[in-house]
C-alpha cells in the first residue's frame, strides 16, 4: 500500500514539473515574439502646413501616406494646420509624442522643420517637394522638368497658331523646373513655335491668371498651361469663354472640362510618399535628396504615362500621343537627357 501511494506521487510530481517545463517554454516564445512585433509598430505622423481641402496636392499625399501604413503596419496620423504658427506647434506635438518618423510638404513647411529638426537632431525628419539641407531630413523632390519637357513638346506637335503659352505661379526656382522644361520640349518638336510665359505673382489668385491668360490668347496662343496653383481655375475659366485649349497640374484636371482642359501634368504625391513610409518600416530610410522623375512615376503626364477617364481631345490627336510616348521612352532609357534648371 505504501509502495503504491509512493508511486502514485511520484507521477503525479513528475505531471507536475513537466506541466511547469510546458509553460516556461510557452513563455520564452511569447516574449520572443513581442519585440519583433513591437519593431513593426512604427508611428509615422504626417504634419501638413495647411488644411487639406480641396488641394489635391495634399489630397493625394495623405492617400499615399494612409495606403502604406495600412500596408506594412505602420501606425500613421495625418495633422492639418491652420496656420504657420499652428504648424510649428503641431511639428513640436509630434516631436513629444515621439513618433518615429515625421514628414511634411512644401516651401511653407520649411521655416519651422529648419527650427524643429536642428532641435532635435537624433528624431527623422521627411519634407516632400523642397530641401531642407540638415543631417536628419530626407528631402523628397520630383524632376517636373522632365513632365514638362513632355507637356511642351505635346504643346509644340499640336498648336495650329505656333503660339503657346504658359501662365506660371511665379518667378522662384521651382517654377523654372515648368516653365524651362516645357520651353525645352516645345522648341524640340516645334523650333518655330513661340513661348509666351506670365507670372501671377503668387499661388492664390484666379483673377490674376485669368487676366494673363486672356492677353495671351489676345496674342495668338491656342494652348496655355496652367502653372499657378490655385490660379489654374482662372486659366480654366478664360479657356471656357474664349475656346482655347489649357492643362492643369499635379492631378487629372481633364476631368474638369475635357473640351479645354486636353492635358495635366502630373505630381505623383502619393507614390513618394508611400514609398518614403515603405523606406523607413524596412529599414531602407536615407538622408538627404531624393528625387523622382518620369523613370520612378514621380512625375508623368496625361494618356502618355497614364490612362484618363476623359476622352483624348481632337486637338492633340492619337498621333502625338505616340510620338510623345516615345519621347518619354528615350527619357526614361537615357537617350534624352532634359536639362535641370536648377544645376549649373
């Protein structure tokens, strides 16, 4: 009876340890599995100067951004502003609430990034469609020159007067990006054409484009991009009453009046910023300048480098569609180099 009962205990001890070596090694694996799933949980923030609205620039940035974090799990949180002093607090909130990675957009961002990423300089920063020159921001930007150089030369295959235009934002830098890179494709499909080019004076006044784009139709022009932001509306609506033909940027504006509005350069917002949150949660994030052009579908045109929805205008014609398709081919093989504005 004893010889039993001690035997009876002695499974029951050896039950008991065994079941103590099954939960330990339950676990060890569970706490090995934690951090690997704590190194995917990347919180990426999204800090734009302005309310997105109806600009599609922003529009589409936030897409981008919110496809990629549901892509590779990262936890993203798009900010507006409504003002600079309210998008400097906004850097500095994210800053404290330590996200990961940072990124916002455009010239009216750079003042308070300079001030908030010098401050911190061990926290990643992204800033698309500018350059902030500073050892923790990765500086996105997009090769226009090279869409535009496509637009002009479209522009030079189609015009029936040889007089074409372009109503720009203003005089800076980036707008020579549009201004030189169609003047460059137009004068190599079209060396007779003329290039009549104005500058509103800012990015927020319809009125102002409208005026400009008006006199250079009085001049003769049949086709005048819009490069003016927000004032591309008051090419759009002089392009309705007088029956010129116009192209918007950054988006599809065909869709807005496809009888006028026959072209749009595009801004792929969405791509570079998807592809910088896809960077950073695989561990492929650099500092510095990266830019994205016809090769990288940064940058591309209307039914040449995408489809519309909108019917292709008797105005441009299946013809030059192709002709400028291979022209964008060469670009993008190498065989046409288009020149930067902004180098030396």
């Amino acid at each position: 009876m004893k010889r039993s009962l001690s035997f009876v205990l002695s499974i029951v001890l050896l039950a008991i340890m065994l079941a103590a070596c099954g939960d330990n090694g339950s676990k060890d694996e569970q706490s090995s599995e934690k951090p690997e799933t704590q190194a995917k949980g990347k919180k990426i923030a999204l800090v734009l100067p302005e309310k997105i609205g109806v600009n599609p620039f922003f529009v589409q940035m936030d897409e981008g951004f919110k496809k990629a974090g549901a892509e590779f799990g990262a936890e993203v949180k798009t900010i507006e502003s409504s003002d600079p002093a309210a998008f400097e607090q906004n850097l500095r909130a994210t800053v404290a609430e330590n996200y990961d990675l940072i990124i916002t957009a455009t010239f009216q961002a750079e003042d308070a990034l300079k001030k908030v990423a010098a401050e911190n300089p061990n926290k990643p920063f992204a800033i698309v469609d500018t350059i902030v020159d500073l050892p923790n921001v990765r500086s996105v930007g997009f090769k226009e020159y090279e869409a535009s150089y496509l637009l002009g030369a479209t522009a030079g295959l189609s015009t029936k007067t040889n007089k074409v235009g372009m109503v720009a934002a203003v005089d800076i830098p980036l707008i020579k990006k549009y201004t030189e890179g169609f003047r460059e494709g137009l004068k190599t499909t079209n060396p007779n054409a003329e290039f009549l080019v104005s500058y509103v004076g800012g990015f927020n006044d319809p009125a102002k484009a409208k005026e400009l784009a008006l006199v250079q139709f009085g001049n003769g022009a049949d086709f005048i991009a819009g490069a003016a932001a927000t004032g591309d509306l008051g090419v759009f609506e002089a392009a309705k009453e007088k029956g010129f033909y116009t192209s918007g940027v950054d988006v599809d504006r065909t869709v807005i009046d496809p009888e006028h509005i026959v072209m749009s350069l595009l801004k792929s917002t969405d791509t570079v910023t998807y592809e910088t949150v896809k960077d950073f949660v695989n561990d492929n994030f650099e500092y510095g300048a990266v830019n994205y052009g016809l090769k990288e579908d940064g940058v591309g045109l209307t039914f040449v480098t995408r489809e519309s929805v909108s019917p292709l205008s008797p105005f441009i014609g299946q013809e030059v569609i192709d002709q400028v398709k291979k022209i964008k081919d060469d670009i993008v093989a190498g065989t046409i180099t288009v020149t930067n504005p902004l180098q030396p």
